[in-house]
C-alpha cells in the first residue's frame, strides 16, 4: 500500500500546483488571456498528470500492488469530483470546447486559442509525469519505466467497435453535460463525475474509455499496436461524432450551422393569456352596448 499512498499523494499535489498556477494566472493576466489560454492549459496540464498516473496504477497495481478495480474507480470519482469543483470552467477536452463553439458561446479566435492551450497543457502534462516516474518513487514507477517505451495499443477490439465505443462514451459524457449546464455545481459535479466512472468501468477494457482526442493523443498514440489513422478514427473522430449527436438530439440543431429546429417542432415564444384575451374581448361588449343605445337615443326624422 506504500506505492498507492504515494500515488494519492502525487495527486494532492498536482491539484494544489495547478490550483497556485491558477491563482498567480487570474492575478497577473487579463481575464481573456486567462479564460482562453491559462486556465485551459492549467485544468489540461492536472488532467493529463492525474489520469497518467491512475492509468498507470490500472496496469500495474492489480498484480503488482495487490488491489482491485474497486479502489481505481474510487481514485477516478474522487479524482473527477475534485476535477469538477477546482478546473474553475475550464474543460480541458477539445470536443466540448468545440461543442462551445457550435453552441455560439465563443468565437473562433478564442475556440483556437482554447485548443492550443490543451494540446501544450496536455503534452506538458505528459513530460512532467514521465520525469516523476523516473525518479522511481515506487515499486510502481520501476516497472512502469521498464514498459513505457515499449507501450502496447488502448484498442482490444475491432477498429469499428473501439470508434462506435468511444463515441458512446463522448455521446453520453455530452449528454449529461448539456442537460446539467445550468445546474449548481453541488449537484453537477457529483453526477458528472459518476458518469465518467461508469463510462471508464463500461468501456475501458475496449478503448481505455478516454473520450477526451487530447488525453488520448499524448496516452497512446505513441504506442504499438494500430496505426496513426486507425487512432484518429477511434479517439478523434469516435468523440467528436458522439458529441455532435449529443448536440442534435438536445438541441435539434446544431446553431452555429444552421437556426431551423431539425427533431422538435417550434413554439412561439410569446403567447397571449387567455385570461387576458377573455377579458378584452367582455370589455368589447359594453362599449358596443353604448354604441347601440347611443344610436337608438338619437331621434328619428
């Protein structure tokens, strides 16, 4: 247990790191260069450490710690939990920013600078933990240095399955995303991060259930195993297809593209009580009743 308490340490320090890095950030820069580029890359550089590491105790802490799948998906809520309430609207994962960017909810300079700040978050994140694994903490990082460069593909199905897989994942995460939005953070975080677990539980043998193209870039698409086209089509095209459906069935349309309603029937936005329609119309009456006796108090010729 000596090697997880250790992992679990890493973990305490990577978030309180990326929570000063935060800090310093929304300090010193504007709030567009810290919402678009230092937030972005802080949240992507916490993600990708964190899930390195529990990616790593899921290989080798089975057989080599003596602990089960249990005590990993426990880590991964906890983990996801903490994501969710210290990432400050950050999503360090392309597919949701660019379901931002469909949505209108930014513009296309800051969707670009947003991915930017993932991908250098994300690699960042990759060389920083390959530098902690050196120093050999654990019996953990011995052999996790031992197979690294000798790393085999996340992909244990056919190709269409692990794409159709992965989509799913992002199909759902988006889902619960969209319908949560609007929700307080008490209640969203908690859902969110249960989802994550059960699509990770659901999918993981299959893909690795990463759903996120920049966390899957620096993971595994430097390993053996399938080709650089076979991992595009699995954990970039899997997630942005699923998403894109999520967007669909929520919204019916896709607003950046196009405005009409493709699934839902339109409803007009403004609608007239029927109280109030009742109530000009019996005021109508009267004033057609002294219309009528006006006319019939004039006299006749």
């Amino acid at each position: 247990m000596a090697g997880l308490n250790v992992s679990i340490s890493f973990f305490f320090l990577v978030v309180g790191v990326c929570q000063v890095l935060r800090w310093l950030s929304k300090r010193f820069l504007s709030p567009g260069a810290y919402g678009c580029l230092a937030r972005e890359l802080t949240g992507s550089l916490q993600l990708c450490m964190s899930c390195l590491e529990l990616r790593m105790l899921v290989e080798i802490g089975p057989w080599g710690g003596g602990f089960g799948l249990d005590v990993v998906l426990t880590l991964l809520f906890l983990l996801f939990a903490v994501h969710g309430a210290s990432f400050d609207g950050a999503s360090a994962n392309p597919t949701v920013t660019l379901q931002e960017y469909l949505l209108v909810k930014s513009n296309l300079a800051s969707t670009a600078a947003k991915l930017l700040a993932q991908g250098v978050g994300t690699g960042m994140g990759w060389a920083v933990t390959k530098l902690y694994w050196s120093w050999e903490l654990t019996h953990f990082h011995l052999i996790q240095n031992l197979i690294v460069s000798e790393c085999s593909s996340s992909i244990h199905t056919a190709l269409h399955h692990a794409a159709f897989a992965e989509g799913t994942c992002s199909f759902l995460f988006h889902l619960v995303l969209l319908k949560l939005h609007q929700s307080h953070p008490m209640y969203w975080v908690p859902v969110l991060a249960a989802t994550v677990t059960f699509l990770t539980y659901t999918a993981g043998p299959f893909t690795g259930a990463f759903f996120n193209p920049a966390l899957a870039t620096v993971t595994t698409f430097h390993c053996s195993g399938n080709s650089f086209w076979d991992y595009v089509q699995v954990y970039w095209l899997g997630p942005l297809t699923g998403m894109l459906a999520a967007l669909l069935l929520y919204q019916g349309n896709i607003p950046r593209l196009f405005q009409k309603n493709l699934l839902y029937s339109q409803k007009s936005k403004y609608k007239i009580p029927k109280a109030r329609v009742t109530a000009h119309v019996e005021g109508e009456e009267p004033q057609r009743k002294r219309k009528g006796e006006k006319s019939t108090s004039e006299p006749r010729p």
